[in-house]
C-alpha cells in the first residue's frame, strides 16, 4: 500500500500505538493543531538519511525539504513538515540551524498517500544535536 | 533565550483611570479661558466617575504579560494542570451529529479565529499576551489573528438583536476580589472545535476523542486568577451551550509567566501546501 521509502524503515507495533494513546490523553495537544494530522500515520516512523536541500522557516508550519539517496544512483526529495516557526524558536531551533548541503537523519511519520513526505519527529544534525517538530518550551521552575 | 520586555508596564496600573478619563473630559485651554463650564463640567464628572474611579484605583491583581500555556507539559507543576474535556459528553441530538461531523480530517476554515474555549486552551504549543488597561483587558494568542476583548468598563453585553455575531463573541469582565470573572456570548457557532480538530498536533499522536462543538447558544463564565505565587494564571471555564449540551461542564486553564518568551508571528495563509487528500495544510 504504501510506496517503499528509499531509506531504512524502522516498524511500529501495539506498543507504539498504546503508548501514543497515552501521550495523547495526557498532553490534550490536539486543540492547538492548525489542522487534522490525519493524512500522516501517526503511529508509523521511517527513517531517512540525507542532505537538507531547502528549510522555509515558514507560518504556518516549517517545512524541509530533504534529498535521500534511492539506492540508485539518484536522490528523492521528501518534504517533512514541523510545527509553526514560534514554536521552533521556543525550543531550541533557530530559522538557519539547518543550512542546504547539511547531512541530516531525520524520523519521520509518512504521508498515508504513499507520497514523499511526512511529519517531522526529530532530526539529529551531523553535531549530534537532536531536535524535535517544535512543541512546549521547558517550563520555569515554580518560586513558591 | 535573553529576558525580553513582555513584561514591561507602560503606567503603573493605580495612576491609569484617572488619566485616561480626564484627559477626555477636559480640554487643557477651555480650563483656563472658562473656568466655570469647566468647574460645571468637572462637578459632573467627579460626581459620575467618582464610584468608577475609586473602584478602578484600588489595586487588582496584576495580569499583564506572556504566559505559556501547561497542556502537554511533562515536568510543569502538578497543582497545575489543566483538566480534560469529559470523556462521556452529553450530547443533544444536534451536539451529537455536529461532534461527528466536525471528526473529519478535513478542516475548512481551519484559519479562521478559533473560539474563546480555544483561546484560553492553555496548550503548551503557544503563549497568549494579556493587555492589562483599567477598562480593558486584550488577550492575544500566537496563533490566533482576532485579539480577544474582555471589557471591564462596566457594560452589558448588547440586546440579542444589536450582537454581531463572532468567532470569540462578546466578553465583558469584572474583579470580585482577587478573581476577574468574565461573561461571554455572541458567538457565531462556526469555530473549530471547542477541542480542537482530530488527530493532534505535530508532537502528538493519534486522537479519537469525540469533538466538541460549539453552536451560536455558547454561553461561557470564566474565574481567572492568579495562583502559585503570581506566577501562574488559572483559568475555571463554566461551559453551556444547550442546543449542544444537555448539561454544563467546567475546564480548568493553566499558564505559566515567562518574562523570557515574547509572542511571533503567525501567519496562517502563508506557506501553505495541498496535500494528497486534498487538504491544504
């Protein structure tokens, strides 16, 4: 059903999805989506190994644009969505962290479609820095 | 991230009434050339605005600022955090279709405002700016383009027939005490919904709770306060809507102050994709 992805897949199982029912019941992120995730598989990640062609540091939600390697020779460009740019900001990433050329590995939930792209989970730079798709900064410790 | 100025007062909040309201009853050179209209004038004035002022000078708690809502905060403060929608929703017949057909992936309008529920949602995804002025107070959130207007001035909301009807409807608010309560109507019954659309947010999973709709009946009463040391705002929102609900519910809201997190801008229309189901994303 699903178009094989030029790069190493890495498969999900019940506990997977148990444990993201779980994150959704405690976090109630959902009344902040800009729109439904629906057409992402939520509960599958993949994961590619490539170059960043393009980052737009964009509202509403930035995009990256990746070239992975197809085993042939050639390059597919996959383009993996995160969140919107305030949130990026407020954890960790700044509008030129990813640079065109930079070797990345980023994990992603496929497009159901089968298309070429996906929903960012996190992206580890040649540094070894990780960062994630942009959610809630670390919170202030209480003073009271 | 360095400390910004989001917390930065234009007036101390005791010295504002009190020069607003002169400054638009007395006009500086009538005071010298005609000093008795202008004595008649400020008679007056003192004799209606005294209550007003009186009660505006005495000290309210202070407001203003960024704060960041708590949802999904793993490690936030456990006496704050915010409570879930009811996991058994009683539903008219209306509710109950509207919550089913609004379970779409498909999400027109999906950069319209969001509703007032929506607003004080206290997510962790993205902060709200409260504008704290003596009869006033403007809320805005990051991702929302419509500022949220509570108006402490004293007024009612409109009749029915003089209520433009729209996406946060019409907030009026008072302190009783420590707590400003607001009182919201006017609502077009044509936000997202009051949870959001299906299926989560970029950092969430999947999602199968049941929407919850809000019609043009949305009627919501707010206790807002300040709790842990001022340094964190709580929100109680009472909830009705009978042509969706056959009973009120109750959310509890939680912010943190962050003097060190300003608000960005968010743009909805701007870089927007079509994906294969058709959904602009």
């Amino acid at each position: 059903m699903h178009r094989q992805p030029p790069a190493r897949r890495r498969g999900s199982g019940t506990l997977r999805l148990g444990l993201l029912a779980l994150l959704v019941l405690l976090t109630g992120q959902s009344a902040a989506a800009h729109h439904s995730f629906a057409p992402f598989d939520l509960v599958r990640e993949i994961t590619l190994v490539g170059t960043i062609k393009e980052v737009q540091f964009t509202n509403p939600h930035v995009w990256i644009q990746v070239l992975v390697p197809d085993g042939k020779g050639g390059q597919v460009e996959w383009s993996i969505e995160a969140g919107a740019p305030g949130m990026l900001l407020r954890t960790g990433w700044k509008p030129n962290t990813l640079k065109p050329g930079d070797p990345v590995t980023i994990v992603t939930h496929p497009a159901r479609s089968g298309a070429t792209n996906g929903l960012l989970v996190r992206v580890t730079m040649q540094d070894g820095r990780v960062l994630g798709p942009g959610g809630p900064p670390t919170p202030l410790p209480s003073r009271d | 991230m360095g400390r910004s100025r989001s917390d930065w007062h234009p007036w101390p909040i005791a010295s504002r009434p009190l020069c607003g309201r002169l400054r638009t009853i007395v006009p500086g050179r009538a005071l010298l050339l005609r000093v008795s209209v202008v004595s008649a004038l400020l008679a007056t004035a003192v004799a209606s605005y005294a209550p007003a002022l009186s009660a505006q000078r005495r000290a309210v708690p202070d407001i203003w600022g960024v704060w960041m809502g708590l949802g999904g905060v793993a490690d936030a403060d456990p006496r704050f955090r915010n409570t879930p929608f009811p996991a058994d929703p009683d539903f008219t017949e209306w509710g109950a279709e509207e919550s089913r057909r609004l379970a779409s992936p498909i999400t027109p309008g999906e950069c319209n405002p969001w509703s007032p529920v929506g607003l004080m949602g206290a997510s962790g995804l993205f902060p709200i700016q409260i504008l704290q002025g003596p009869n006033l107070i403007v809320v805005h959130h990051e991702a929302i383009t419509q500022p949220r207007r509570i108006y402490t001035d004293g007024r009612r909301h409109p009749p029915n027939d003089e209520l433009l009807p729209s996406f946060l409807g019409h907030s009026i608010g008072r302190w009783e005490g420590d707590t400003l309560v607001v009182d919201t109507v006017g609502t077009n019954g044509r936000t997202r919904p009051l949870n959001g659309y299906v299926s989560g947010a970029v950092n969430s999973g999947v999602d199968t709770a049941p929407r919850f709709p809000a019609s043009d009946q949305l009627h919501l009463v707010e206790r807002i306060r300040l709790v842990g040391a001022g340094q964190y705002l709580e929100d109680v929102i009472a909830i009705e809507d009978p042509k969706t609900y056959r009973k009120p519910f109750t959310l509890k809201r939680y912010w943190q102050r962050r003097t060190d997190i300003d608000l960005q801008e968010y743009a909805c229309t701007d870089n927007r994709r079509r994906d294969a189901e058709g959904q602009e994303r």
